[in-house]
C-alpha cells in the first residue's frame, strides 16, 4: 500500500460545530475511498478556531503558526468553513493569507461550506473556488455545501447531504491517486535550502569556519 496525508482545515467558530462535523465526514469518506484504492492516508485536522491568535499573531509580525506545516506537506486538502455574509469567513481567508503563495499549487483539493440556509449554496462556486484558482490548487468539481436542514433530517431528497459527500470525496481520492507522493515544501524548512538532514547549526558553522 501507498502512503499519503491529508489536511483537513475546519474554520467552525462554535464548538461544537457543524463545519467540524462536515469536514469529519467528508474526511472520513475520503479515507474509504482511498482504501478500496489500496491507498493508506493520514489525516492531520487543523481546527482554525484553536489557532486563530496565532494567525493574527502572524499578520502583525510574520511568525508562522505551526499548523502550516500540514498543509505544505499534505498530498491533498479538504478546506471547510461557515458561509458569513455570502462568503468564506474571515477567520478562513486570514488563514490562507499566512500560506505561501505557492503552497496549494497543483494541491487537489475538496471544498465544503456550511450555512443556515440553502440559499449560500452558491457561495463554493462564487465565493470559495476562485479563491482557490488564484492560488493554483486544483480543486475538484464537486463542492459540498450543507444547511442546517441537513443536519436535522429534512434535507435534500434528491441528492442528500452523504451522497454529496461520497461524491466529492471520491473525486478528490481519484486526484490522488493519479499524483505521487507529496515531499515538503515548507518554506521555513531548512532541509529545503540547507540540503536533506542539515540545519542552521551546520550553515552557523561553516560561517564560522568550522
């Protein structure tokens, strides 16, 4: 069996919250789907809400949360939020501000949305997955969006909430399997400027002629 990883980024607010349960289900899904592939995967969730003083933290003063080492690593990303005012929520779009430029380029990736009624539906297509185009990723064409209705048992009779889910997980297990394996392209990794296994203690010492 192949290994990949995924980053599942959560931008709920409430805990608990239905954009969590959303992107749990759609992780999990992706996990089936990739195993009747013969594909192991880990998934490393990233909860925004947790993280979301380190991330301003680092729009004033540029220190990176740690948390951004998932994505840059990652073989492929689910990214969930809330719809607020039609659109992502700030919380979200200030967490792919601190990402490099360049880390979702040729990233698949599943986009989810959660709002109170299904009228932001369109909100994925308008809203999310151009965001996501500036940024080079390769989403899939399916985007799962769910209102408080499907939640409570009245929702969709036609394509309900789990069918929708299969159906994009299984879109973006099919994006991995065609890609090999990701390799990390941390920015602030120094094995990615210094050479495999070398740090700053090795670049220190050969500025100091040791």
């Amino acid at each position: 069996m192949t290994d990949r990883r995924i980053a599942v980024i959560s931008a709920g607010l409430s805990n608990p919250s239905s954009t969590r349960m959303l992107a749990d289900r759609m992780a999990a899904e992706t996990v089936k789907q990739l195993a009747e592939r013969d594909i192991e995967v880990t998934v490393d969730v990233i909860e925004l809400r947790d993280l979301a003083h380190d991330i301003m933290n680092n729009l004033l003063t540029g220190f990176a949360p740690a948390a951004l080492n998932s994505v840059y690593s990652a073989d492929a990303v689910i990214a969930v939020t809330p719809i607020f005012s039609t659109s992502y929520s700030g919380l979200f779009k200030s967490f792919i501000d601190v990402l490099d430029p360049d880390a979702l380029t040729g990233k698949p990736v599943l986009i989810g949305a959660n709002a109170g009624t299904p009228r932001h539906s369109l909100a994925i297509d308008y809203a999310i997955r151009p965001l996501f185009a500036y940024l080079h990723a390769e989403t899939v064409s399916t985007g799962v969006f769910a209102a408080s209705s499907d939640w409570g048992g009245a929702g969709d009779d036609v394509a309900p909430l789990a069918k929708r889910v299969e159906k994009g997980a299984r879109e973006l297990a099919d994006a991995i399997a065609r890609k090999d394996a990701a390799t990390s392209s941390d920015p602030f990794d120094p094995a990615n400027y210094l050479g495999e296994g070398r740090s700053f203690g090795h670049l220190l010492g050969g500025l100091a002629g040791e």
